[in-house]
C-alpha cells in the first residue's frame, strides 16, 4: 500500500514540477488548462489539485529516507 502511495506522490511531484516549468517558459497554466480556465484561475478542482500537489511534495520531502527504504528493501531507520 505504501509504494503505491510512493507512486502517486512522485506522479503528483511530476505535474507540479511540469506546471511550474510550463509557467515559467510559456506563462502557461496546464492545471488551469486542464480545467478549462486561464492562467492564474483557479476552481475548487484546480485548487483540489494545487494542494495534493503541495501535499505530495511534503510527503516525499520530509519521508525520503523511508521511501528509499521502503523501495530497496532495508529496515527504515530508528529515530
């Protein structure tokens, strides 16, 4: 269950990170696109998005030492 959460976490970090590459080269908004807006819109849906983006992030940011143990098969550390 966790490496699927691992999975989906890395995809999220995956559109954040093409989002804001896409802002800052074209001034273009996939997530708004997406959602049928302009650049700088935002709905509940593409908000919805913004945060489990943001939430992704900090789930791999502050638990990266435990997902690379979780993918390489080595007891997580103790703190």
């Amino acid at each position: 269950m966790m490496k699927k959460l691992d999975i989906l976490a890395a995809i999220l970090v995956v559109v954040g990170a093409l989002n804001w590459g896409l802002v800052a080269v074209a001034r273009f908004d996939l997530v708004a696109a997406i959602f049928g807006m302009k650049f700088g819109e935002i709905s509940v849906f593409s908000g919805i998005v913004y945060g489990l983006v943001a939430l992704a992030g900090l789930y791999q940011g502050l638990g990266w030492k435990a997902i690379q143990h979780r993918w390489h098969g080595e007891p997580a550390l103790q703190r």
